[in-house]
C-alpha cells in the first residue's frame, strides 16, 4: 500500500476547511434573522462569537474489529459484521441510547460553529447585497500627508536638496568641454590648458588670458575637477506620500421617553449596532456620537446608550437640534459624510418643531442621510403623528416592502424612514438603511 505524503494530507485539510467555511456560510444565511436580532450582540465586547449549528463534517474512521464466519467471530476483520453490498448502514445513535428505541441523547449530525461577528458581517456584505469595502472609491475623501519621498531629480530647488553625484557628474562634463574649448581656442596643449583652469577657478574667459600671457604648464597630468555653473546643480525632487481617508460620522439618536419600554428600546439598539458595524466596514474612519432624548437631549458614551433606563416626556426636535451643532461645529458636510439615525415611537410633543429641525438637516445642513425607525409593538393601526409628519413636511410616501413599512422619497432623497413591529423586521430594515444606492456622497 502506497504511503501518503505530507504535501496530500495537508491539501486534503485545505478542502475539508473549505467545506467547513462553506456549511459555515449556508448556516449564517439560514440562521441570518435570528442573528441580527440576538439580544446578547448588542451588549457584545470585542471579539464576542455567536454560536451557529452546522451539519458536521465527519471524516471516515476505520478500526480493526470482529466478522462472523460460518457464526463464528474472528478476529482481524474490518467492517460492521454481516453484510453485503448496496447495504445501508446504519446511524450510530448518541450514547447511552439503544438501537431501535427512543432515547433522550442527542445525535452526533450537528454541531455548534462559533462564528465572530466580525466574519458574520463580512458575510452579509458578500452575500445579502450590501455596500462592499469598494463603495470607498466613489465616497468623499480626506487627504492626509503620511511621509515623503524622493522622485526624481530637478534643476531647481532648496540646497539641503541638492543631489551632489548628479551635480558633480554635470560639473565633470563642463570641465571637459572647457578644456577642448581652449585647445581648439589658443592651441595650447592639454597641460597647459589644464592648469590655466585650475589657475582661474574653472573660469573659461580667465584661462584663454593666462594661456595668451604665456602662462606655464604646472602639473604633469589632467586631474578633472567639476566646474559648475547654476544650470549644472541638480536637485532632489521630493514628493509628499499623502492618503485618502473615507471619513464619516454616525449620530445614533434613540427616544428613551417613558413610552420607550424595554422592548422598544432593544430593537431600536438592535439597528443602531448593525447600522454602525456596517458603516465601519464601509468608511476607513467613522466616528459615531450618541444621543438619547426625552423633553431634552444629551450626549452618552455607548456603554450608556445601550443601558440607558426611560423616563420623561419625548421632544424629538431636541435631538435633532443637538445633532445639528455638533454637525455644524464639528463634522462640516465638506469634509464628513453624515449619516443620522433616529429610533422612537412615534409620540412627539413637539411634531413641528421636529419638522422644522429635520429640513434644516436636509435643505440647509445637507446630510447624506436621515433615517427614521419608529419602533411600533403595540400593534395599534394608525399612524403616530410624527410619521405622519414626516409623509408630509418631507414629500416621502409610505410603502410596503418585503412586508416592511417603508417611508421613503425618489431615488436621491437623503430621508428613509422605517416601521418596526417585531424582531423579524430588523434584518430588512438593515437592509433598506444600507442599499447600494443609498450610500453616495
């Protein structure tokens, strides 16, 4: 029996982690909406993995064991016992359970894959349709100078910069015409004109003197100096090194009035984590400010927005204002891309007030985007008053899409507003705050 080379074993275990990865990316699209809506993500730190059942990948595993022959057990034989071929072999059943009976052990067809959340969104950005690292090259840019370096040489410039062998180089070749320039101008011989250059410093009209005043050859061979003028002197040409930087800023906005339960709130935290994961997919640099609200507004690190308990009345346009400053003073739409994302119920003291806040961040401040999720549990029909609002002040209609109420205007409309009534709306109103078309600066 031929022995198997190391070099086939390790490409065998090539293929096997191939077919893992993909059993491990046909799992992540079935399990997809249950993912997105895990309560344990949002409050995830670094490097925290979700548990995905996947088929296992069994590998055959031959052993030495007993065969009957003529009813006898033998030893040495390899196989299950009698049998013949096109049998079907059966199942090996979990331990402690008997063949043929019902028992409370689970199989061994699947098990657990921990999977970062960090792979499940590179994932989801392959696979489900949404901006890729691509998007980068069609998006604002920031310039940054990193370093410098050296390309090429010029004939001008600072003379820290001067590039001594190239300017040498030029100065020997003038040496060298001076000196044809004088035998063929006097007739002198090599020596003589050679030290009648050495006398004048290089000098061409000094050396034809000398030379006419009968000067003396002083050396006995040519030793060739650079003779340099300023059109000989060659400089370093040095370039700055500069990278371009995708910048954008978040402003995650969530109601956490009285009327904003617990529930409410775990959805509205559930968008905000994969809207901002994806973002710091999408950008090289994103910086995202969090603002929570009731009658006032203030800003929380994001350990406290996700913890932050509900009280006090709601006036969403207090948000919006504060959002606004810090846009204004900090993120200017010239050089930041800015995206804004708003979660409530929908109850608003304050509608147009809110109104006139949300048309200044489009009209005035231009915003990229302005998104609106209104978190709705209570399964009432009607509308709150602040999507009403938004119908109308903004020239955006209601429509429904993969059975998500969506809010939205024609194609290049900076506002999407969406309706939330229960977990499985999260996936799809992701996927609507993050279509393709939506992220064009």
């Amino acid at each position: 029996m031929p022995v198997r080379r190391g070099s086939e074993y390790k490409e065998k275990g090539k293929r096997d982690a191939k077919r893992h990865r993909e059993k491990q990316k046909s799992a992540v699209k079935k399990e997809i909406r249950r993912v997105v809506s895990d309560s344990s993500i949002i409050t995830r730190k670094k490097g925290k993995k979700v548990k995905i059942p996947i088929r296992e990948i069994v590998i055959p595993d031959f052993k030495a064991g007993s065969r009957q022959d003529n009813g006898k057990d033998t030893r040495g034989g390899i196989g299950q016992g009698k049998g013949k071929q096109g049998d079907e072999i059966g199942r090996r059943p979990g331990s402690g359970q008997e063949p043929g009976k019902p028992g409370n052990v689970p199989g061994e067809d699947y098990i657990e894959s921990e999977v970062d959340i960090e792979e499940i969104i590179e994932m989801m950005l392959e696979d489900l349709g949404l901006p890729n690292l691509q998007k980068k090259e069609a998006l604002a840019k920031m310039e940054a100078i990193t370093g410098y370096k050296i390309s090429g040489i010029r004939k001008s410039g600072p003379s820290v910069l001067l590039e001594k062998k190239r300017t040498s180089k030029q100065g020997i070749g003038r040496f060298y015409a001076y000196l044809e320039s004088l035998k063929d101008e006097t007739g002198a011989d090599d020596l003589t004109c050679y030290t009648a250059l050495r006398e004048s410093d290089g000098s061409l009209g000094e050396a034809i003197a000398l030379i006419e005043e009968g000067i003396k050859p002083k050396y006995d061979q040519v030793e060739p100096f650079p003779i340099l003028s300023n059109e000989d002197l060659r400089y370093m040409n040095v370039k700055e090194e500069k990278s371009y930087h995708s910048n954008a800023v978040i402003f995650a906005m969530m109601d956490v009035s009285a009327s904003m339960t617990t529930d409410k709130k775990y959805l509205a935290r559930s968008m905000l984590f994969w809207i901002n994961e994806f973002l710091k997919k999408i950008y090289e640099h994103v910086e995202v400010r969090f603002i929570v609200h009731h009658a006032r507004a203030w800003l929380v690190d994001e350990d406290s927005f996700f913890k932050t308990g509900e009280s006090g009345g709601t006036r969403c346009a207090e948000a919006y204002r504060l959002a606004r400053s810090l846009i204004e003073s900090n993120y200017p739409t010239s050089s930041w891309n800015v995206y804004l994302f708003h979660f409530s119920d929908g109850e608003d003291w304050e509608v147009d007030a809110t109104m006139r806040e949300a048309k200044k961040l489009i009209n005035e401040v231009k915003v990229n985007m302005l998104g609106y999720g209104e978190i709705r549990l209570d399964g009432r029909p009607f509308s709150s008053g602040l999507k009403i609002a938004f119908e109308k002040e903004l020239n955006v209609k209601s429509t429904e899409v993969n059975g998500l109420n969506v809010l939205a205007g024609v194609k290049s409309h900076p506002f999407l507003g969406v309706v939330i009534k229960e977990k499985d709306h999260i996936l799809p109103a992701v996927q609507e705050f993050l279509k393709k078309e939506r992220w064009k600066s």
